[in-house]
C-alpha cells in the first residue's frame, strides 16, 4: 500500500507526463494541496518510488535556465499506474458514506 505523499508524487508524475521532473511534481503538488512541498522529502520519495519499481528517472539535457545542470527527469511505469490506482480506489471505498462525502461542509461534532 502506498502512503498518501507517494500517492500525490505518482499522481503528479502523471498529470505532468514528459514535463515531469523535480520541480514541476513540487509545483504541482504544492498547488494541489495548498501547503509546502519540501524538496528533500521528494527526491528521498522519489528514490524510494523508483526502488519500489513505481517510476523511473533519467537524466535530461543540460539547459541553459538550469546553468547547465540537466533535470532528473521521471516517468511513471505500468507498476506505478496500478499502485496508484489501487491506493485511489482504496480511498473512494473506505470514505463511501463518511458524514464530509455528501456535504464537505459538515462539522462533525
């Protein structure tokens, strides 16, 4: 099972295809979510995504933005597609019914 942020980073990867790398998967996460990404806690997620068989990175080309330095550029395997949506089906099922689904508004008391 996936935690919730391997959820978010293999979702990101997904939405963002060939422009996905570093920054853009912390971009996107970042306006998802409303709260800070830290760029550590990626690519230690990242690592561990890639050991696990979730995704694979490669080195891009060297860009004259990024002074030269290339981007680590990440793809998400067919692995990767199924665990995500596992995790995503796992949610929808375990919140059927939960007081937040039909009116996100609600207090609970």
């Amino acid at each position: 099972m996936l935690g919730e942020f391997e959820y978010l980073i293999l979702a990101a990867v997904a939405g963002l295809g060939d422009d996905a790398y570093g920054a853009s998967i912390r971009r996107q996460i970042e306006s998802v979510t409303g709260g800070a990404c830290s760029l550590g806690a990626l690519y230690t997620t990242l690592d561990r995504l890639e050991t696990k068989g979730l995704v694979k990175t490669s080195m891009g080309d060297p860009t004259p933005q990024r002074g030269g330095r290339p981007k680590r550029m990440v793809r998400l395997t067919a692995n990767g597609a199924r665990a995500a949506a596992a995790f995503y089906d796992t949610v929808k099922r375990v919140t059927r019914g939960v007081p937040w689904e039909a009116n996100p508004e609600r207090t609970l008391a």
